[in-house]
C-alpha cells in the first residue's frame, strides 16, 4: 500500500504540483485518475468495486432526483437498489464466511446435514468506508437534503478522494461535494498547515503506535506468556496504539487534502481526556459515530420513543457498529459492551449522583475530574481489550488472568518481592520508559491543544523557531520511527 512506502512521498507531491500547474477545470480529473492509481496500488483487479459501487449510486440518485420530495413512493426503489447493491456487495466480501459459520455451527447444532459453502475472498481494502459514504450519499438524495450531483466524473471523485478514501474520514456528500466544485488556489499557510498536521499523523503512526504495537502483538499473541500485569499494561498500550495508528491516519488525510484547499471533517477531539463513555464517543471516530447516529439509531427512532425501545435502539446500534468493524465474535462484543455501559449510565445516574453528593467527591472538582477520566478509559481498555484478542477464547483468557494475577502481582511489586521484569514487556527498560515518555508527550500536546491552537501558535512565532520545530519532528520521525510494513489497523475494515 502507498502509505506504507517512500513511493507516498514521490506521489503526494507530484500530485500537489500537478493540481495547481493544472487549469481549475481539469484538477478534478487529476484528483480522480491519482485516487484511482493510489488504490490500484493494493489490488489493480478490486478498482472494479469502486467503479460498480460509484455507477450504481450515481444513477440511483439521478433517477431519484427525476421525481420531487413529495413522491418518495417513486424515489424508494431506487433508493433500495443503491442501499441493496452497496450492503450486497459488503456482505459478500466480509460477512458471508462469519454468518456461514455461524449457520453451519446452528445446523450441526441441530442435526441438519448441510454446511454452507465457504466462500474465499479477499477483504478489498477499505470498503466499510466507502461503502457507508456512499450510502449515506443515496439516503441523503432520497430525503431531498441535497440535490443529486450531475458530473459523474465529480460524484466519482466524491467516492474515491485518495486520502480519506481507505480509511476515513466517512464524509458526507454536503461537505466534500461542494468543495470539489470549488476553485482552490494555491496558500501558503494552507500548505504548511497541512504539512504540520500530517507530519504529526506520521508522528504518532511511526514514532508511537508501531512501537507499541511490538509488545502488544507479543504479548496478544502468546497470552500465556506473560503476567496479569504485563497483559494489563499490553492492554493499556493498545488503547493508546490504536488511538495514535487511526488518529494518526486522520491527520494525515484531513492535512493532506487541507494542502490542496480542502477541508475534511474533524474525526478525533482527545477522546482519552472524556469523562464519560458517551462523551468518549463524542470524540472517538467522530464520522463514524455521527454516521451511525443519523442513519440508524435516528431512524429506529432514538430516544423518542417508549423507554425499552429506546435502550433497544441504543444497544443495536452499537452491536451494528461492533460488527461494522469486523466479521467476528470480539468485535460484536465490543459493541455489546460499549451499549452496556451507555444503557447502565443512564439506568444509574441517579443512584451515581446521589453518591457523589453524599462524597462530596463534586466539592473537589480536579480531583472528580481524574477519577471520571480515568474510569472511563478503563472501561474504554476493557472494551478494546476484546477488540484486539484473536479470539473470544483469548479474551476471556487474558481478562480472567489480569482480575486474577494482576492485583497480587501488583501488590508484590509494591513489596519489593516480585521482579519488574515480570512488568516490563520490552527487552530493555530503556523501551518501557520510552513508550511511557511518548505517551506523555502525546497527552501533554492533547492538553495544550485543548486550550489554544498550536498551529495558530507557530504562526506568530518566528520564522527560526518554526523551522526548527518542524525539522525537529521530521528528525524524530526518521530516526524513532518503526518503518517496518505494518499497515494501519483500520485498513482492515
């Protein structure tokens, strides 16, 4: 894949050149053709899915766009054609082996000699993503929230923008459409901007989440090699992996198409600083939240209905976004469980707040606020944890090790009496503290950032001081960096 190379570095800025050296009408074909090459570079053959995918709305919503708001009945079936075509599509590659399974596991369960037939195929590469932007695309058309785009050649751009194409931002039609329209000149501090935002991406890929992922991977992968403890503090480690590894490519996307004037949604907002697993979400894979917000949980009816259809609502939308992620047991879980907690918030929070009053724990604000913090991010970890296990065997395995091992092993540690070895995941202490030393920049940069811009803060600083920040990060990045080919987790969905 082509971030996982130098050839990125060739073709990012040959495209960049290119687009501004090109006349305002013929940059949306250069955009098109480096979007259909940058994907070509996985698998030539799988073009065809988007190419499908991209025809099959396109003339949904012109057909759609045929009859008025007031006669849905009309618009409907092409609406069912796009949605039919596009979730087809999905199941096939993705979920037809785990529900073939599963039906299997049920026939065997009772006595029917039949087993569905395997189906091998290869996931194409980012296919959630634009799959659900293209649905929304339909729905958005059907319901008259925007008018159907008539240059194919544009709608197909929409599709296939090579930085958010793999992996996000899941943007809607009403954001990303329009500006492909618009003429974008050349900005200096557009440039830069972008630059410093995917240099940062870059940094927390290469420099934090790829080291981290060493250990975790370890550690994931032979449970049984290791203490409650060590699998506690693998555990913690991936949150902030996956985190660095997906914001990562965040910020390289939303940078990358900032430098050619075009601004992609918002998808992270210092997630780990939430105080509650709602307000987690809030932050976390904003695109995909608010995706699922709007075009499932709303239309199941939200919380405008009875109380147990509510929780219902709820509860099935995050079970759909756990399967969204993958076709396995551990991902459904990890939907499951974050439904729980949100369904147990607000089943208790009267008995909570009661608690905190009768603690006085509000009186203390800073205080409240670390422990609201630091609860949610272990249940956040809780829940991950099944997100990274192989298996569901796994995961109970190395939850039942950490409730058990861990706390005696902690309490051992505290005496003196067990080793830190037993801790330390890494072949050296140097590495462990290291980690922790990224991890504490990364959070310290989020808490500033929480408070003023810091690219807006560079901005009025001199030119020396900004140069030399900036080739600062690039020299950590080439010299702390693990370049080794290990793709961004979210590639897989």
């Amino acid at each position: 894949m082509l971030f996982n190379s130098f050839e990125f570095l060739v073709f990012f800025p040959t495209v960049v050149f290119l687009y501004f050296l090109l006349p305002h009408r013929f940059r949306w074909l250069l955009l098109l053709v480096a979007s259909y090459v940058f994907y070509m570079f996985w698998r030539a053959e799988y073009i065809l899915l988007l190419i499908i995918s991209t025809l099959v709305d396109y003339g949904c919503s012109r057909m759609m766009g045929r009859y008025s708001n007031n006669d849905q009945h009309k618009r409907k079936p092409w609406l069912w054609l796009s949605l039919v075509s596009n979730l087809g599509i999905l199941f096939s590659f993705k979920y037809f082996g785990f529900f073939g399974m599963a039906a299997n596991d049920l026939a065997v369960l009772f006595g029917i000699d039949y087993a569905v037939p395997a189906l091998e195929l290869l996931l194409p590469m980012g296919i959630s993503f634009y799959t659900f932007q293209t649905m929304s695309y339909s729905i958005d058309v059907y319901y008259g929230r925007i008018q159907p785009e008539k240059h194919l050649g544009r709608f197909a751009l929409f599709v296939t923008f090579f930085p958010q194409l793999v992996a996000g931002p899941i943007e809607r039609a009403g954001n990303l459409l329009s500006q492909l329209r618009e003429r974008h000149e050349f900005n200096y501090q557009q440039l830069s901007d972008g630059l410093k935002l995917m240099a940062w991406g870059f940094f927390k890929k290469l420099v934090i989440a790829d080291r981290l992922a060493v250990v975790v991977n370890q550690a994931y992968n032979e449970p049984a090699e290791y203490s409650g403890l060590g699998l506690a503090v693998a555990t913690i480690f991936f949150s902030f992996q996956i985190y660095c590894d997906f914001s990562g490519y965040s910020d390289i996307a939303i940078g990358a198409a900032q430098v050619m004037g075009i601004n992609l949604m918002q998808n992270f907002r210092r997630p780990f600083f939430a105080r509650s697993v709602r307000e987690f979400w809030s932050r976390w894979h904003i695109s995909l939240s608010t995706w699922f917000r709007d075009y499932v949980y709303i239309p199941l009816g939200g919380n405008r209905v009875v109380k147990w259809r509510w929780y219902y609502n709820l509860f099935l939308t995050f079970v759909i976004s756990g399967l969204w992620h993958g076709a396995n047991w551990t991902f459904l879980i990890w939907g499951a469980l974050h439904g729980f907690y949100l369904l147990f918030a607000i089943q208790t929070e009267p008995q909570r707040n009661k608690l905190v009053y009768l603690l006085k724990v509000d009186k203390q604000p800073k205080l409240y606020t670390i422990l609201q913090i630091g609860t949610t991010f272990a249940l956040v970890s809780l829940a991950f944890l099944f997100f990274r296990a192989n298996t569901v065997t796994d995961a109970w395995y190395i939850l039942n090790k950490m409730v058990v091992n861990a706390p005696q092993e902690l309490a051992g540690l505290m005496r003196q009496s067990i080793a830190i070895q037993k801790v330390i995941l890494f072949d050296s202490y140097l590495k462990f503290f290291y980690m922790l030393l990224m991890i504490g920049l990364l959070l310290t940069v989020e808490k500033i950032q929480s408070v003023i811009s810091i690219r807006a803060y560079l901005r009025e600083k001199p030119l020396v001081v900004r140069w030399s920040l900036s080739y600062l990060l690039i020299l950590v990045i080439l010299f702390l960096g693990a370049f080794e080919t290990n793709e961004f987790i979210y590639f897989q969905f």
